[in-house]
C-alpha cells in the first residue's frame, strides 16, 4: 500500500473505535487495522496488538518507531560507507551489497519501551500499550560479510550504526547541535549469524518508514540496535558513548553496591495476551480462547502458561508452532469459562529455553525499559 493512502487510512482510521478497525479488516483483507498513533511527528505508530493473527506482520500493520524525521535519501545516490578500525575502508552502493550471498532471517522486533503505559507511576516516553512489537522475515546481507570485506583490526572492540535521521536533542543534557540517531554493538554480536543489513521486508523492498534503503536487524536485541536509514558502519576501539547509548536506552547496573548505567541489549522472556481485550465481556459457561504471542529474545520460548483467577493457579498454554530464536511465537489456550458472572484476571507468562520466566514484579532499576513483568487482562464474566 502506498504511503499516502497509508496516511490518508490512518487519518480516518486513528478517530474510528479500535473494534471497528478490526472488525473492517477481517472482512475485507485490502483493509489493515489502523495503527495506532503514538506519536504524529515525528512518527510513532504502535500495532494493534488485538488484530495479532499471524506470526508474520504485515508490512502496513508492523510498528514504526522514529526519533526524527524521516530522511529524504535518493537510494541511486546512496551509499554506506565502512571505516574506523579496519584495513580497506569501503563505499557500497546498494547493488554493490546486492551482489553479496543474500540471507533472510525472521525476528522479532521490539521497542525497549514497550508496554510503558502501564507502569506505576507513569513515566516520560511514548505510552506504548502491547502493540509496540512486530515480527518479520528480512532479506538482506549479513553484518558480518560486510565487515569480512572491510577486514576488521585487532583492537576493534564494537560496531558503530549509524543512520541518516538526525536532529536536535534538547532535553536535559541538550545535544551541542543535531546528532544523527546511533547504536553500537560488539563485535562478537556483529560477526554472528544474528545480524543483518537488511534491504527488504516480507519480500518487499523497505518503505521509508521502515528504514529504506538500509537498515540493520540486530536479532535477539531491543528495538534500538536495529538503526534505520543506515549510511556508516564506524568500527572502534574503544566502548561508544553516544547519546543513545548512555543517557537513553540504559538501565541501572549494580555492580558490588555501585549502580552504573549499562546500554540496553538482549531482549527479555515476555509474552502478551492478544485477546480477550480489556475489559471484554466473556460469555458465561462456555469455551473462549485465550491467543496471543510470547518472545525470548536471543534464546526460544520454551513453556506459555495462564493463569484465569489472577495469577492464583496456571496452566500450560499450546505452542503453535516450533518456537525459535528471535522470533516470537503464537499461542492459544481453551479456557472454560465459569457460570458464575463477575469480573476475571487473566494473566499469561512465558519461560525461555534458558530457564528464565517473566517475573511478578517490576524492577526499578530498569528506568522505563525492558518491561517484561506480568501485566493483567481485567474481564467481565456475563450470562
């Protein structure tokens, strides 16, 4: 679907009940339900986390998270350029990187701040409800192919992305002048078979939304490793300090009884309830299926379980498919529902194939990150 018509859908659809949205593009498949908009300019569009029905997003229906503008680039004129600690530093084209071994690899994108809206007391940041995370296959060239060509120096420590979005910052410390939007990541995460320069999206080159004609798909990690609009790859020495790197997108690390501030990286063990909504009413005394999706970052989903009297017992939820690393899967579990009327809490909780399950409470050291920590589903029993 064209931008403007994207756009032009979202304008009408952003006033229309998030029900009607949905119900309109179940009848109709050329109809997506609305994204949300978080945020006009610049655009912050969350994913109607109720519409989930498939493990793949469809490119109109996949989150967008933005801090600036969207660039205007000319792809014919574009390039990435390769430099810092390497032996042949490198200016690529696209059709230079398209002549390189093509990979796709499905992941799971999500934003560090996802679910924010329901923290207590409520924090600063865009008020991202579930739908802040979306699922993908991305084609692209591996990170690593790229940097085997550039030849990495043997003091390279990290990975520089760098993205053509820039700006000014002016909150507190205010940027000196615009900055463009920048990740590092190391260099034993960049060699991996995890992280790709990414050209198309579903089988289809990338909008400019979502980071055309280059971006960079960190698997595993938050949303904010995988730089958009990418044109320098700046492999250093020494650990990056940027803005984004330090003052944003950390979280407090005790270190012995010293807190520092540690950059975001792994994506936690979560999972979310798709439907019943929020105050749904539910039918007494009958079957309704519980669905929705859960992701482990790095590791796979190993266990689901939900919970239908707020939290008290649980039971095993059916996987739908093969879990994987860095793609979330779907589940589903049958719940018969009693005949007595009256309001239930539903939660739901995963666990990795690591061992680690989503904890009960929110830890505060997290600031307004990596919010992972069970949330409830109030619903409405009716006869």
């Amino acid at each position: 679907m064209h931008s403007f018509t994207r756009r032009s859908f979202l304008a009408q659809a952003s006033t229309l009940p998030l029900l009607f949205q949905i119900r309109a593009g179940a009848q109709d498949p050329a109809v997506f339900p609305g994204l949300i908009t978080r945020m006009a300019e610049p655009e912050n569009l969350e994913f109607p986390f109720s519409s989930l029905s498939t493990a793949i997003t469809p490119n109109e229906q996949f989150f967008v998270r933005s801090h600036f503008a969207v660039p205007k680039i000319d792809n014919e004129k574009w390039t990435l350029s390769v430099e810092g600690t390497v032996k042949k530093p490198l200016t690529l084209t696209l059709e230079n990187l398209k002549k390189l071994p093509k990979r796709s690899m499905k992941a799971t994108i999500e934003c560090a701040g996802n679910d924010r809206v329901f923290l207590t007391p409520t924090v600063a940041g865009l008020q991202w409800g579930h739908g802040a995370v979306s699922n993908a296959e991305w084609t692209g060239v591996s990170l690593s192919s790229v940097l085997e060509a550039a030849g990495l120096n043997d003091t390279a420590v990290e990975v520089i992305l760098e993205g053509a979005d820039k700006g000014q910052v002016n909150s507190d410390p205010k940027s000196p002048g615009p900055i463009s939007f920048a990740r590092s990541i190391p260099i034993a995460k960049a060699k991996s078979d995890d992280v790709i320069l990414a050209y198309q999206m579903n089988g289809v080159d990338l909008s400019a939304s979502h980071g055309a004609p280059l971006r960079a798909v960190v698997g595993g990690w938050y949303g904010m490793a995988s730089v958009k609009w990418l044109t320098r790859l700046n492999v250093v020495s020494k650990p990056f300090g940027g803005f984004w790197q330090t003052l944003e997108y950390s979280y407090w690390e005790q270190l012995g009884d010293v807190p520092t501030l540690a950059p975001l990286t792994q994506m936690q063990v979560k999972s979310a309830i798709a439907r019943p909504g929020r105050g749904e009413v539910i039918p007494a005394g009958k079957s309704f299926r519980i669905f929705g999706a859960a992701w482990a970052g790095e590791s796979a989903v190993a266990k689901v379980e939900v919970s239908t009297d707020g939290g008290k017992t649980w039971s095993v939820a059916k996987l739908l498919d093969k879990p994987e690393r860095l793609t979330w899967s779907l589940w589903e579990f049958t719940w018969n529902v009693p005949r007595q009327a009256g309001p239930a809490q539903l939660f739901v909780r995963a666990t990795d194939s690591s061992g680690h399950t989503q904890p009960t409470t929110r830890d505060p050291n997290r600031r307004s990150y990596m919010i992972n920590h069970l949330v409830p589903t109030d619903v409405v029993i009716r006869s």
